[in-house]
C-alpha cells in the first residue's frame, strides 16, 4: 500500500526534468513554437487579404501593421496582391501542418522513450536489490509500478514538454499581438494570468484525484494478482464471493476515480470555453470603442485572440494532466530510491570445481532484527551429498540461501577452497549453481522450454537421458504433445510430482558443481522418490550436493547429515535411530 505519498510540488519537477532533459524540452519546445511562428505569419496575411477584399484601394489601413507587411512583401520582390496572399497563407500552414505533424509525432517517441528508461532503471535496480528486498514486495505492486504508475509518470513528462511549448507558442502569439495593438496584448496577458490563477483550484483537485488513482490502482492489482493465487483455496471453499466482492469494489473505487477526473476535465473544457467567448467579446468591445482599430485590425485581433486561447487552453490543460500525474511519478521515483541495494558483493575470480572444501564459519543471520542462525560452522568435502533436516521455519532455507549468495549474512563467511564467495564473480559463481527452490514453479510454456531454460545448447538427447534416468520421459511422451505439451501457469497441467522431476531434470542439465535441493522431492510417493535417489547418488564426486528435507528418504545416499535447529548447526550420526527421530 502506499503511504505518505509525497505531494507533487509542479515547479520543482518542472525545473528538474527540463535540466535533465534539456535537449528533447529544446526539439519539443522548437517545433511547437515554429508551427505557432508560421501560424501568426499566415495570420498576419488576413490584414492585407480582408483589405483588398473591402477597401478600394486595397491598402490604406490606420495602423502600422499593413505596412510591415506591405514592406515585407517588397523585399521578397512577391506581388501585393490577393493571389500572391492566399497561394502565401496556403504553403504556410502547409509547413506548419507538417511542424505540427512532427511535434505531435516527436511526442509520441518522448514519451515511448521516458516510460521505457524508467521502466528498464526500475526493473534494473529490481535486478540489483537485495533477496531480502524483494522478498518484502507483492507481486501486485512491482506489476503496478511497472505498467500503470510508470505509463502515467511517462504522460505525465510529455504534459510537462506539451505546457512548455504552449508556452512558448502562446509568447509567440503574444509576441505578434504586440505588433498589432500594444494594449491589446496587455488586456491578453492579464485576461491568462487570471484564468490560471481561477483554474489553479481544479489544477489542485486534479492532483488529488491523480494520487487517488494510483492507490486504487494497487489496490486492484493486489487483489486482482490474490484472487488468481488463492484461487484453488477460493473455490475449495466457496469463498470466491469475498475476492469478488473486494475486485468489484476496487474496480467501482476506480471508476468512481476516472468519472471525477472526467467531470474535472469537463469542467476545465467547458469554463474555458465560455470564459474564452467572454474574452475575445471584451477584447472586442475594448479594441473596438475604445483603441480605435479598423476591420481588419479586429478581425485579426479576433483570430489572434482564439489562437492564444486556445494555446492557453492547452498549456493550463496539460499543466492539469501533468498535476494529475505527478503523484505516479513521485510514488515512482520514492520506490526506487527506497530499493535496498543487494549487500553481497562479488568479485573477478572465476569459479569452477571446488577440489578441497566448502566452509560455513560462524555464520549469523537475522530476519527482521531478530536471530534465526548464529555460531553456524561446517566444513564439508566436495562431491559429498549433505542432508540438512529439522523442525519447519528453524532456517534449513534460509541457510542454504547463504551458501547461494542469495542472502549475505550478518557476519561470518561462506568459502569454497578457502576464497570468500565474494571472491569470486558473480556471473561464473551462478552458472555454477543449480537452486530447485522450495517453492518452485514452471513457465507457461512447453516442456521442452521448460528444461532448457537458460541452456539453450543443451541437445535433446541429454535431456531425454536425464529425464529416462528420473523416470519422467515415458510420462512426457505419452503426453498428446510430449515434450511440446504447454504446462499451464505455474505448471498447473502437471501433478505436483511431474513439476518436481522436471524441475529437477532442468537443474541437471546445467551440469552444476552446487546441486541444492529444498524439499524438491516431498511430492513424490517412496517408489518415484527411488530412481531420482539413484540419480544422485551416481553424481557423488560430480558435484556437492545439499538437500533439505523432511523426510527420511535421503538419508542412505547421504555423506553428512545436519539438523537446523534453536539457531545452529548439529552433525547428526548416520547411525542415529531415525524412527525415533523421525516419530515414525
Ligand atoms: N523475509 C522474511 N522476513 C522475516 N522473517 C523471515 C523471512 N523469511 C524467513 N523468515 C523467518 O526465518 C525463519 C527461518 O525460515 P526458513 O525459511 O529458513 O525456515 P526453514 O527451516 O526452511 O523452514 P521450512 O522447513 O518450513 O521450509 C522462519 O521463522 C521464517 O518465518
Ligand atoms: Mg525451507
């Protein structure tokens, strides 16, 4: 859930972005402000246009603005004439529609390209951070963050370049009114200052809604992403009616969040509508009883006035999505400066065969600042199978998470032949290790994918051999697809001893020196258990293998048994009377 959501403070972020992004504000910024330049000089051309059509002479005019143009058209060596105006007004806003044209498209890429940095830096630090980290976050949100709050932070940056070219553009505008009538464009700056100043309350409430959407939106992923997990609980137990009702009423808070935002929207469009036909009349009246101008000075005016309220409308309108947005980009840019960097450190040396020892020495480890392992010391040989039993929740996993490098402990160290593990890189230290996790899970994709994830070169007659010696190719070929067959989520098509040996069969071909093993077999019946028991005991040598298990099946192909338990590490004896230890 999100809490104390930073509110989004506009300038600041405006500042920020715009020095980060100084280029793509620059390219943005021009080709908006080009087409609006092009626009004013076609516009300028309906002075002399309307003149030739209504004064006789085709000329006289009471202000000073005719004759600019009349000079410009001089120099240029163009004819003053009405045809030579509207063949000029068309290629104009032809260039100017392909300006427009760009800009728009050079939009699209800014904001294609914002959403795809952040989504690549998030997922990256993701990558970096520490197991215990990510063990911290629901699915629910890293979803969220990663699709809808970081589409909306992507939005939110092209609202920020939309507002600064309407800006722009509006100063161009402004600009060429102040060539026609300096008091008119006096009236056009107070007449904007004051309709931002009116519409900075919905600019307000549109923030408000937009932090409202963002936490209705993790709202629904996480039950949404719940309701799938539990589901088989849901439906065993005729509960799937909770999960609905709190989806459905999720889906109606968003709703409820997406008409507000309209009616907001609504509101803004329509205020500014009329706000802008009360305006240009007082414009009118001002320019009209008051300046003195003529026809065609007014009817310029008049075009001016509409574009300049229709860049105001712009900019204040993208000023309002950006408000809207900000919140996704804070709670963001919050998420990611709060990812807890991974604290394992590795380094260059490669790792290959451990020929002498591995060494766990006095290991510590806590969870949430209270104690799970502590005085923790083994040395094992390589090559040797090594059993860790006891009681659920004492740390087996958790141990064996330090062997991996997937946790670095409070203090003490995991050496192979003596180097520290964060001697060695991190790269050939993994492609080094085979984890078949206690929860482990198979893609959405065929059985063929499944195995060779990550091995690509491994050819198909390995992994028919393996799977042969784990007893599980004659099931998969009997399967309508064999090896192609697809496993459904999480592997749900198969039984639960099936995932396992493919599970297993995936570990093998990545012909590992590590082998660990967190109850990978408990779903298999004693007589499956057999031929994957054999399969280990003939990799002896091969690689070390760890296995953690509840059961007693392990324990004749083991070389060394462990018990986790009150925090430490026990050597039990091979000969220990396992019935008893076992309660059987
Ligand atoms: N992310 C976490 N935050 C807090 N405590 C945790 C976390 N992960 C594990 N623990 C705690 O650490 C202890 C050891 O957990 P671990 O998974 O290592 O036990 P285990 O011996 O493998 O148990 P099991 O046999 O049930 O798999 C447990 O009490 C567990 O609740
Ligand atoms: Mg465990």
């Amino acid at each position: 859930m999100i809490k104390n959501r930073i509110p989004g403070d506009m300038g600041k972020y405006a500042l920020r972005e715009i020095s980060r992004n100084k280029t793509t504000t620059f390219i943005s910024s021009f080709l908006l402000i080009a087409s609006g330049f092009l626009d004013a000089i076609g516009l300028s051309l309906i002075v002399p246009t309307v003149n030739v059509l209504v004064l006789e002479d085709g000329y006289s005019s009471k202000g000073q603005f005719v004759s600019i143009i009349k000079n410009a058209f001089d120099i240029l060596g163009i004819p003053y004439s009405l045809k030579f105006f509207l063949l000029a007004i068309a290629a104009i806003m032809l260039i100017r529609s392909m300006f427009i044209m760009m800009q728009i498209s050079y939009s699209g890429i800014i904001r294609a390209n914002y959403i795809l940095n952040m989504r690549i830096k998030y997922l990256d630090k993701l990558k970096k951070s520490s197991w215990r980290y990510l063990k911290s976050q629901s699915q629910s949100k890293l979803l969220n963050i990663t699709t809808l709050e970081i589409q909306r932070s992507g939005t939110c940056f092209l609202n920020l370049q939309q507002a600064i070219a309407s800006i722009g553009t509006l100063i161009i505008y402004l600009g060429f009114l102040f060539l026609i009538s300096t008091k008119m464009t006096l009236f056009a700056i107070l007449s904007a200052i004051f309709l931002s100043l009116i519409f900075s309350v919905l600019l307000k409430i549109a923030r408000k809604i937009g932090e409202k959407e963002g936490r209705a939106g993790d709202s629904f992923f996480k039950k949404f992403t719940e309701s799938i997990s539990l589901s088989k609980y849901l439906r065993a137990h005729g509960k799937d009616g909770i999960m609905e009702d709190e989806i459905h009423s999720s889906l109606k808070n968003l709703r409820s969040i997406h008409v507000k935002s309209g009616v907001n929207d609504a509101v803004f469009l329509a205020t500014y509508e009329y706000a802008f036909i009360g305006f240009i009349s007082l414009g009118l009246l001002i320019g009209s009883q008051y300046l003195n101008l003529d026809g065609s000075q007014l009817a310029l005016i008049s075009l001016v006035f509409y574009r300049l309220f229709q860049k105001t409308k712009t900019a204040q309108q993208h000023l309002q999505f950006m408000s809207k947005n900000i919140p996704a980009t804070k709670y963001v840019e919050e998420e990611i400066n709060n990812i807890e960097k991974n604290f394992q450190v590795w380094g260059d040396k490669e790792f290959d065969i451990i020929n002498k020892s591995i060494e766990f020495n006095d290991l510590m480890l806590k969870w949430d600042g209270k104690v799970i392992l502590k005085k923790v010391n083994l040395k094992i040989k390589p090559g040797t199978i090594n059993l860790f039993l006891g009681p659920s929740g004492e740390g087996k996993t958790t141990l064996i998470d330090c062997a991996a490098g997937i946790i670095k402990p409070e203090s003490g160290s995991v050496k192979f032949d003596n180097n520290d593990i964060s001697d060695f890189s991190e790269k050939s230290f993994k492609s080094k290790i085979s984890y078949v996790d206690q929860n482990a899970t198979l893609l959405n994709e065929s059985i063929i994918n499944n195995i060779k994830w990550g091995s690509d070169h491994i050819s198909k007659s390995e992994i028919y051999k393996i799977s042969k010696d784990l007893n599980i190719h004659d099931k998969i070929k009997s399967l309508k697809n064999g090896y192609n067959t697809n496993v459904g989520d999480r592997g749900i098509n198969l039984s639960g001893g099936e995932r396992q040996r493919i599970i297993i069969t995936r570990s093998l071909i990545r012909k590992p020196s590590i082998l660990i093993l967190d109850e990978a077999i408990n779903q298999l019946d004693s007589k499956s258990k057999v031929p994957i028991l054999d399969v280990l005991s003939k990799l002896k040598g091969k690689m070390t293998i760890f296995i953690i298990s509840h059961s007693d099946d392990a324990i004749e192909i083991s070389d060394n048994i462990f018990e986790v338990s009150q925090h430490s590490l026990k050597r039990l004896r091979k000969d220990t009377n396992w019935k008893n230890y076992f309660k059987l």
